[in-house]
C-alpha cells in the first residue's frame, strides 16, 4: 500500500508518514513547506519506502502524477493556527477551498480513498457540549475572520460528501480536535508549545481572555492512528468523524499544570483576546467532541492523556536546539 499525504510535512502529517513507514506501507509526501517544515520528515528520507515533493498542493500536474503513484490520499494540506487565519484570510480560504478541490478531482480521476482532515472549527460557537457529528453547526459573521476557516473547512466536508454521493468517490472525514504532541510549533498560536516554550525559557505564560475557556487535548499519536484506521476501512466511506480526546482542563489549569510540570518560575499573565489576536475576537468557551460514533466503529480509544502528552511536548521542547 502506498499512501500520498498532502501537507505530510507538517505537524500531524509528518507523524502520519511515521505511523504509515513503522506499518511497512509506502509514502509520498506532498507539501510546499508554508506551514510544514522540512525538519519534520528529515529522519523520514534514509527510509526506501519514503518520498516527498515541494510542491503546492493546488498543481493539479503535480497531483494527477502523484495520486497515479499511490492507493489513497490523506489531504492534510491547509492552513491551520488561529493565529494565522486571522492574518491571512485570503490565503487560508484559497488553500482550503482550491487545495481540497484539486485533490478530490485528481482521486475521482483514478478512484483512490481520500481522507480529508476537518476540523472541530466547524462546531463554531455551538454550546451544545459534547459536539457530535450531526448536531447543528453555530458559525459567527463574515466580519470575524477566525469563521473564514470553519466555513472554508466545512465547504470541503461538503464538497467531500458530494463527490462521495454523486461520482461515487470514497471519501471519509475526520473532524480533529485540539492535537498536539511533539514538533508542533507554537508560531501560529498553539496554546501547548506556547506554554511549554514560556515556561522552559521563564517567560510570562500568556493565557488569553480570562482563561475559564476550556479545552480537550488529544495526543497527535492517538489522531494518526485513528486517521489510518478510519481510511482501513470500508464502513466509514461517506461519513463524518469526531477524532480527539475528552478530558477537558481550563487554560488557566493548563497554564498551571505545565508550570508545575517545568518546575518554571515563569508568571502566569492574563492577556485579553483584542491584543492576542484581533479587536472582536471571539473565543469559544468549550469544545469536547463526542466520541461515540468513532469509539463504535472502529474501536477508538486514547491512549494518552494530557499529563503524558505534556511530558512528551516537554521533553521534544527540552531536546529541540534553539535557534
Ligand atoms: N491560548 C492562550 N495562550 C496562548 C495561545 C492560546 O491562552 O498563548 C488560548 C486560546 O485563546 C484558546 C486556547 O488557548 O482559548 C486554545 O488555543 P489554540 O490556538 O491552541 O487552539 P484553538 O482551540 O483556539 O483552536
């Protein structure tokens, strides 16, 4: 078996390749390296099995060629941190929408599984906790960018779906939640390696907003495995799945977890949301994905949580040379 992962070079798809590479299969990696980093899979490129082009994931070319090599596609390649789709709305909605459109034409072409990686964003602001995958979705105005990604996301689920329903393309997709793990990077605004970073360097820990807000970790292990099962599969074709964990902590609990799991001095600081990230901004208070339906299907069960996560993420940050 030979899987393309687009966007294999970043966080949650370079840790796919790895998963895919210790099960024997092959893998090619495609991804134009805005997000990703090449650091991620140099450890990947001694390994016969692995190959990778630097491409942008709109080149239908590229795609075509590449699809025509591999038995299914992970389509991870989007643009992902808050931070950045606040700052970069064109590009995020462009790289969405146009990247998740070039590869399910390029699968139905030669009829290869797609997985396409979604998004808790697209609950929005739903208070109806836990999320589940048929629960009605709360998207705020057109005004805040941060719902340019949850609507742009959701326009490939449906996208997604109708290729599914009307050529027939099997397609299944995988809604994550807050992943983390070793080699995310905290440039787009991740809380975990901003945390584990702040607290290894004794800087203020920023916690924004007033910290209350909570959320659920799942170990990026745990998704990846998940992801290769819901695309083994032959009953998941056509459906939605939540993908993450279900303990929730605050952030302020999470600032102070990781504090005391440094041993850092570091203060805890409470920075408001219009200085975070844009005047307006608005956060959502919790987001827990409901895992019946994929605990059911494929027997799904985290093996990691957030302490072991947390030590993980300490230990890659503590080992990572500085710049
Ligand atoms: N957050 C924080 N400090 C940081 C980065 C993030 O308090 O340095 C907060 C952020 O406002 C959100 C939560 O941590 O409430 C999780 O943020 P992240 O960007 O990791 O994921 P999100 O759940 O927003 O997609």
């Amino acid at each position: 078996m030979k899987a393309l992962i687009t966007g294999g070079s970043g966080f949650v798809g370079s840790h796919l390749a790895e998963a895919l590479l210790a099960r024997g299969e092959s893998v090619l990696v495609l991804d134009d390296l805005s997000t990703g980093s090449i650091t991620n899979i140099a450890h990947l490129k001694k390994d016969p099995k692995f190959a990778y082009i630097i491409d942008d994931v709109t080149n239908r070319r590229v795609l075509a060629e590449a699809g025509d090599e591999c038995d299914v596609i992970y389509h991870l390649a989007a643009a992902v941190g808050v931070r950045l789709v606040v700052e970069s709305p064109v590009r995020t909605i462009e790289t969405n929408l146009d990247g998740t459109q070039a590869v399910l034409e390029a699968a139905a072409k030669k009829r290869k599984k797609v997985l396409l990686a979604s998004t808790s964003e697209v609950y929005g602001k739903s208070a109806k906790i836990p999320f589940s995958e048929t629960d009605d979705l709360l998207i705020g105005p057109s005004n805040k960018g941060r719902w340019s990604y949850a609507c742009s996301k959701l326009m490939d689920e449906f996208l997604g779906i109708a290729f599914w329903k009307e050529r027939k393309l099997p397609v299944v997709i995988a809604r994550l939640f807050n992943t983390v793990g070793p080699r995310q990077t905290g440039r787009y605004g991740m809380v975990i390696p901003n945390f584990v970073r702040q607290a290894l360097a004794g800087q203020p820990i920023t916690v924004y907003g007033n910290g209350k807000q909570q959320r659920a970790f799942g170990h990026v292990q745990d998704v990846v495995g998940a992801l290769i099962q819901l695309m083994e599969r032959e009953d998941t074709v056509g459906e939605v799945f939540n993908v993450g964990n279900d303990v929730e902590i605050t952030i302020e609990g999470l600032a102070r977890l990781v504090k005391e799991m440094t041993g850092s001095a570091s203060e805890i600081v409470y920075v408001p949301y219009d200085e975070a990230y844009e005047e307006g901004f608005e956060d959502m208070l919790r987001r827990v994905p409901d895992l019946t339906k994929i605990k059911q299907r494929i027997g799904y069960q985290p093996r990691y949580q957030l302490r072991d996560i947390l030590q993980h993420v300490i230990a890659y940050e503590r080992a990572r040379p500085k710049l």
